[in-house]
C-alpha cells in the first residue's frame, strides 16, 4: 500500500516527457525527462608516488656491476605463496639466504633454493664473481597461465578446478665492501 502511494505519487509529480534521446540534465538526479540518473564527476584523487628512493640513485645503483639471473618457469604453485618467501630473502646475502630457505617450514623454499643455486652458479661460471659477495638483489614471481582440469561431482555436475603456475626470477649481484 504505502509503496504503491509513492509510486503514483512520484508519477504525478513528473513534469511532461522529454523526447526519447540523451538526457540534457546536468543535475545530479533523476531526469524527468528520461527518468534515468545522469553522471556525477569525482574530484581526481592526487597522484602519490611509491618509490622511497629517488630516481637518479635508484639508477646509478642498478647499472652498479653486472648481475646474474637464474628463471624458473611453469612451477606448479601459486605466485602469492612463492612471494611470501621472496620477502624473507630479497636484498639478503647469498649464504644467510639459504640457511634461511633450509629451515623455513614452506613448499616454495624448495623451488627457489634451486633457483637461487643456479642463479649463483650463473654469476660464478659467467661473470667470475665469487660466492661469498654475492646478495639477492632481485627476486620476484609472476603468474603463470592456470592448467585448468575437471572434477566430476554428483549428479551429472563437473567443476573446474585451477591448477595455479609460477615463473620465478632471482637475480643476484656483488656487494661492493666499500
């Protein structure tokens, strides 16, 4: 009853048609010409930048030395899970790295010690950089396309199930003992 009131009541209180087209109002309410609500504009949210450290020293720290990589792609795991465990390590020396993946209690570490061996093997064969100098001065994990599979539940019904993927990349470098 009441909902009805308010209808023929909102219907009365409209003023005649406007012609079918675009709305001319600039209001931000309903149109009585279309009965349609018309676009309001937000202010623009100020820009804030992410980067603690400024531009021209990032860029004279990155070109500082040559740096090995090691890329492990198609692993089978999530790239939020590996990520947690590229925080622990990332800008940590070689040695403390690994002890630090040999006693942390997830899957992940596996799949990056092995990329992290290789990537100081890479710096070692191809550049003649020595073990002990080296740190993690890149680790980062991107998504890999997901291996999608079907279930087959009960009555007829099939879910899809999403096999995760990660590609990993650590890239290690010497630390200048200056």
């Amino acid at each position: 009853m009441l909902l009805q009131a308010r209808l023929s009541v909102a219907s009365t209180a409209l003023p005649n048609r406007a012609p079918a087209g675009r709305c001319l109002s600039s209001v931000p309410r309903v149109c009585p010409g279309c009965q349609r609500l018309t676009p309001q504009l937000r202010p623009a949210r100020p820009v804030v930048s992410l980067q603690a450290v400024p531009v021209a020293k990032a860029a004279s720290a990155a070109s500082a030395g040559p740096e090995a990589v090691a890329i492990s792609k198609w692993q089978k795991g999530s790239a939020h899970k590996v990520r947690r465990v590229l925080d622990t390590i990332r800008g940590r020396s070689y040695e403390e790295a690994l002890m630090i993946l040999e006693y942390s209690p997830w899957r992940a570490c596996e799949l990056i010690t092995k990329t992290l061996v290789s990537a100081a093997s890479n710096a070692k064969h191809n550049h003649g950089m020595s073990k002990v100098k080296l740190y993690v001065s890149e680790a980062y994990a991107d998504e890999a396309m997901r291996f999608k599979r079907l279930s087959f539940r009960a009555m007829g019904r099939a879910y899809r199930i999403a096999k995760p993927n990660t590609h990993l990349t650590i890239k290690v470098k010497e630390r200048n003992e200056a």
